[in-house]
C-alpha cells in the first residue's frame, strides 16, 4: 500500500488556506474536502495512498476535527475508504462497484432525461444550449469534468422533480472517480461530446422516447468503457 509523502501541491494547499484565513470549522472542512478532492482526482494522490490524519492535519495547516470531516465527507463520495485500524485510504476503482453505480444512474438518469422532455421550454432549451457550448471549449481534463456534469444537470433540471436530481447528484459524485478516469481518454471523451450533441437535439425535438434511449446508450457505453481500464 502507497504511504506518504504526500505531494508537493500540498505546500500550494496549505497556502491557500492560510491566505483564506479560514477559521470556522465549517470553511475549514469545506476546503479541505475540496483541495483533497482535487488531489485525488488529478491521481496526484494515488489509489491505495495511506493518509495518515496527523501527519496530514500538520501538513495543510489544520486541526485534526475539520480534517477527519472532510475525510468522511470523501467517503460518502466514493473517493477515500476510512479503516478502524489503518484509517483512511485513498479508494482504488472497482468493477463490483461502478457497476451498481451505473446500474442506478441508467434507471434515474433515463427517467429524469424522459421528464424533461415533456417539460422542456424555451428557457430551459436555452440553458442546456448554453452548456453544452462551454463544455465543447473545456479543453482541460477538470474543466471537461465540470462541464460535463453541468451539462447533464441542466437537462435534468428541466424535469421539475428535485428529489429525483438530488439523488442523481449523489450518485454523480460517487461516480466522479469513473468520469475522470474518461476524461483522461481522448477518445472517449470525443465519444461522449458526439452523444451529448445527440441529446440536445432529441430534447430540443422534444422526443422523450430518443432522450431516454439516447441517455441509456450513453450511461452504458461509459461503464463498458470503464470495464476496460478498471484492473481488478
């Protein structure tokens, strides 16, 4: 298993934070949840790295309370596994579990994709539009990331049913370790920009049976991708 030292950019971090000057817990743990959570999905901090809270805590400047918050925070989220006995690990993907991810997504994310459809307006046309235009010029691998989720939201958005996009969120975030393993690819995110295109102009139709079946294919090809480069 990969220990510490942690990674230069942690000097960059603990800057940060003291630039801030962030004192309430709440801000505190809110930073560093966001800060590690970069690390992670930049694979700066590799799967299977030991965090060893103390030493971690020193490092960023922090208290051990704000820090053990954001480390559960990152666990809710799929990206760090906390250990009775060997504390918290950065996770390491898993076939077992992207699958039950994405078995969810393609059950909610269809149904979201077919309510949206029938409740489309010309505002909201407007927004998705609007999204899938930044996320055509985010070139970067973050920033693709970003868009992408964005992207996909201000679809579901248009559905009208919060509880329904709440619960896709979660689950996105679970799935955030998966998405920026893609947006690595090339090819994979050229694949995924082409259906994106294809899903906007089903919804600006308003073709609620070609959305839902294009978000299935979609949300499918993305776990057969991810069955490719995940090794058990």
């Amino acid at each position: 298993m990969t220990s510490l030292p942690l990674p230069e950019r942690l000097d960059q971090v603990r800057v940060r934070l003291a630039e801030d000057r962030v004192i309430d817990r709440t801000s505190a743990t809110d930073a560093a949840a966001r800060e590690l959570r970069a690390l992670i999905l930049s694979r700066e901090l590799p799967a299977g790295a030991l965090l060893h809270q103390a030493e971690l805590a020193k490092q960023l400047g922090l208290s051990r309370t704000p820090l053990r918050e954001a480390l559960q925070r990152l666990s809710a989220e799929g990206l760090v596994r906390l250990d009775p006995h060997r504390g918290a690990v950065v996770a390491r993907p898993t076939i077992a579990e992207v699958d039950e991810i994405y078995e969810l997504q393609i059950m909610l994310e269809s149904a979201a994709a077919r309510s949206a459809a029938a409740n489309s307006s010309a505002d909201g046309l407007g927004r998705v539009e609007e999204a899938l235009m930044h996320h055509y010029k985010s070139t970067d691998d973050p920033a693709w990331v970003e868009s992408n989720i964005t992207f996909h939201t201000s679809i579901y958005e248009l559905a009208n049913r919060p509880l329904l996009l709440e619960i896709i969120g979660m689950l996105r975030n679970r799935a955030a370790l998966y998405v920026n393993l893609l947006a690595r690819s090339a090819d994979g995110r050229a694949r995924a920009d082409r259906e994106h295109k294809q899903m906007y102009e089903a919804l600006k139709r308003g073709d609620a049976d070609r959305l839902e079946r294009l978000v299935r294919q979609h949300l499918r090809r993305t776990l057969d991708w991810c069955h490719t480069v995940i090794e058990e």
